[in-house]
C-alpha cells in the first residue's frame, strides 16, 4: 500500500503526467480535470472498462494493462492510489528514474488550491451526500468544482473543474489522506471504525477525525446520532460545529421519516423553522444525508427555503441501489455497500420499496482484511435483511490473498446455512440466481469492488429462463 505521506506535493506547475489506475471513480475525474486544464494526461488500469471507453473518447491515451513502456519518456509526475502494488512496473520504472510520485490526493489538493473547499468524510455516506451538495449548489446557481466517488446521476459525471470559488470533494479517510487538504467547511457523516490496517487501532482512527474537524476553518458538520461522532464530538475545539440527525439535541433535527413510493420523507428543524423535505432516492439513511448536507448548505449562509428546493433535485449516484434492468418481473440493482452499516442500510432502503417480493442479496467481500475481521457482522446484517445471499468469493483490492479466507468465511457465519449460498464461479452464481428469483424479487449485488460485473450474465439468464417459460 502507497501512503499518501510517502510521496511527494505536486509542483506549482507541470506539463505532463501519467496515472496508474486512471480507471479508478477518483483518479478518473482528477486525470479528465487536469486534461481539461491543457496538461498531457495518460494512464493505465488493469482491466478495461466503460470508464477507460470514456476516458480515451475525450483524448487520453488510457490503456489496458500494466507495463513499463505506458509511461511516458520524460513525464513530469506518477500519480498513483493507495492501492497500488509496489511492484507495479510503471511505479517502478517512475522510481528508478527519478520521477515525481504523487498520491492522488496530493493532486488533488493542487486542484483545489485557493478554493473554498467542502470536504465530505466518513466510512459511509460521503459519496451521496457530496453529490446531494454539488446538486444543490448548482440548483442554487452556483457553479462548484466537484471530485465524487461516483457518478452523479444528474451530471452524468463524478468530477467538474466548476467556476468561482466553491470546490466539494468526497475527502479519503481510508489511507489518511483527508487530513492533507485545505478544507474549509468539514462535514463527518459518521466515525464507523474501518481501515483499521492502516491506522492501527481506534484511538488513531478517533484522533484523525478530531484532527481533520478541527483543521477546517470555518465550519465542522457532524452527526448527531452515529456513536462514533458523538465519541469524538468532547475532542472538537472547532469553534463553530453544527450537528444534524435525529437527536433532540441536534442543530439540525431529522423527524417524521417515511419510505413511500420509492422515495423518502422527512421534516428538517432548524433555526426555529420546520421544513418538509421529500427526496426521490429511498431509505432513511439518505435522509439523513440530506440532513447533512442542508446543515452544510445553510451553514454556508443559504437559505433553509433554498436549500430544501435544491436538495429534492437531488436524483442519486450511480453504484448507489441503482437499477440496472428488469426481466421476467425480477428488478436487479447494483449497489457498492461494502462495510455492514452499509449493507444495512440499503436492504432497508430496498426492503421499503420491494413491496411483496423477496430481496436477493449478492455479496462480494471486499479485501481480505476486513472479510476476516466482519465475516459475522455481514453474516448477521444479510441473514436479518435478506432472504436468500448468494456470496461470491473475496476481491482481494490491494490486499495479497490469506490463506484460508475467503467468501465461505462469511457464509459459514449464517445460523441457517438454507438462506445462504457461496457460489464463487460467476457463471454458477448467474445461473442460480435465476432458478432462486421470482417475478416481483429484487436481486442486489453488494460490493466497492467489481461485482457489478456479474449483472449482465444475471440478466441473461433471467431473459433465457423468461424465454424456455414463454
């Protein structure tokens, strides 16, 4: 694993760089953004993908695959991820020549210098709730730059170099990464101890969100609610922090939350002020998103009125319970919760919309680390929520493979070993999920690695199934 304190700030100025990994939601939007500003930008990824298809349609040479030769003779600087393996050639060749390595944060915070910058932190919710801001932003007609983990639906982007002086970006908690920018107003959707590998234990992990709130300088959001935020909140000097979420000590108290017609609405106190809220994206935990980001907004000096306009525009991200197709009366979504809480949260959000049909789970465990450490919490979250799980075998990310951990760790972990399958061929898992599913079911592939990959061989089989029974 790269750490971002292991490579070095980018230069006042360059000409030319190269990113390995450029297919990556983050890197992608830095790279098109540099593109856009007149510097030569080529890249690399190990696989291909509709995002190395976008990014060469828009003139970057991104290519397939990792060698030495895809770098460019006499580019000014590397700019890499944390998940990179060390023996990458191109990282390696960039080191035995002497090149500039940059972490991709370290470019990102070259992006966002002399901005105004809203960075979006915590194990959860940072991807939708940076976007809910952006939208609301432009809805307000401002014209932010903006670097998200996903696509924002309505953009049909996850990154814009914007105009003026408003800048929001999802901030990286996960390698550490967030504390290296210039943030301005800080908003923590929760504290969920995650990344514990790199940070060792909890009290490390504590003191960086206490570390990266008190850095900000005008502004610090937290939640009201998530145990972790409130454990911190005692280590907060800030001057200025605005809570948000359900408590009745909230600044900004959520109440009256209802799941109705594949949406989610709520009430939005503050100021004195009530405000009804009504968002097209279901589940209660994207309220509470919401909630985050209008105390953000108003934080910020827009009005309440405003805001709550602004955020109902608000019409999700991409890998976020988006659908993806329906055949034979089975809807199937793709969703990228990879940690419990998250897994929880969307099969709640589906089960409020599923009405009479079963929820399907398709589980990717996502690097080996935390499938050893949370085999039982996915277990315990997935045998609550879902019906049936079809768990695929483990995506190792930056990780090396462990010996004896794989997907089975988190089947295994079921009490009923009937509503759960480990299924690690893909094809074997694509043709069992259509002899399980029944018109009216949801199917959901669960996972921030590539499971979304399975759901065209899914939907074949359910298209082949619909014609045998026709």
């Amino acid at each position: 694993m790269i750490k971002p304190e292991s490579t070095s700030d980018a230069p006042d100025s360059f000409a030319s760089t190269h990113f390995i990994g450029i297919g990556g939601s983050g890197m992608s939007g830095i790279a098109l953004m540099l593109h856009e500003l007149g510097i030569r930008v080529t890249g690399s990824d190990v696989r291909d993908s509709d995002t190395i298809a976008a990014l060469t349609s828009r003139g970057i040479d991104a290519r397939v695959g990792h060698a030495a030769e895809n770098v460019p003779d006499g580019v000014d600087a590397i700019v890499v991820t944390g998940a990179l393996w060390q023996d990458n050639p191109e990282y390696v060749r960039g080191l035995n020549e002497g090149t500039l390595i940059m972490h991709r944060s370290r470019a990102l915070k070259w992006l966002t210098r002399a901005k105004r910058l809203v960075s979006v932190a915590g194990a959860h919710g940072k991807t939708t709730s940076t976007g809910m801001i952006v939208t609301a932003l432009k809805h307000l007609d401002e014209k932010p730059g903006f670097v998200s983990g996903g696509v924002i639906q309505s953009m049909g982007v996850s990154s814009g170099l914007g105009e003026g002086e408003l800048f929001v970006i999802e901030a990286d908690e996960s390698d550490g990464s967030f504390l290296i920018y210039d943030t301005a107003v800080a908003l923590i959707t929760n504290v969920d101890a995650d990344h514990l590998d790199h940070y060792g234990d909890h009290a490390s992990f504590d003191r960086a969100f206490v570390e990266f709130a008190n850095r900000a300088r005008e502004l610090v959001v937290i939640s009201s609610d998530d145990p972790g935020a409130v454990r911190i909140r005692s280590g907060i000097s800030h001057p200025r922090v605005l809570t948000f979420g359900q408590s009745p000590q909230a600044d900004v108290r959520l109440t009256d939350i209802v799941s109705a017609g594949g949406g989610v609405s709520c009430v939005i106190h503050s100021g004195g002020e009530s405000h009804p809220l009504h968002l097209t994206v279901p589940g209660a935990h994207n309220a509470l998103n919401a909630a985050g980001a209008f105390a953000v907004l108003t934080g910020m000096g827009w009005p309440a009125a405003s805001v709550v306009e602004a955020l109902e525009t608000f019409g999700g991200t991409v890998r976020r319970f988006e659908l993806h197709g329906i055949v034979d009366g089975v809807h199937v979504y793709d969703d990228y919760a990879h940690h419990p809480t998250e897994v929880d949260a969307i099969l709640r959000a589906a089960r409020s919309v599923v009405g009479e049909g079963r929820l399907i789970a398709v589980h990717q465990p996502h690097t080996y680390s935390r499938t050893q450490a949370m085999s039982p919490q996915f277990a315990n979250v997935l045998e609550d929520l879902a019906d049936h799980t079809v768990v695929l075998d483990v995506y190792g990310a930056r990780e090396d493979p462990v010996p004896g951990v794989t997907g089975a760790l988190v089947s295994e972990a079921f009490t009923d070993p009937a509503l759960v399958d480990f299924i690690p061929d893909w094809d074997d898992a694509a043709r069992h999920l259509a002899t399980v599913c029944r018109p009216g079911d949801f199917v959901i592939t669960l996972g921030c690695g590539d499971v979304y990959r399975i759901i065209p061989s899914v939907l074949d089989r359910l298209r082949e199934r619909e014609v045998a029974s026709s």
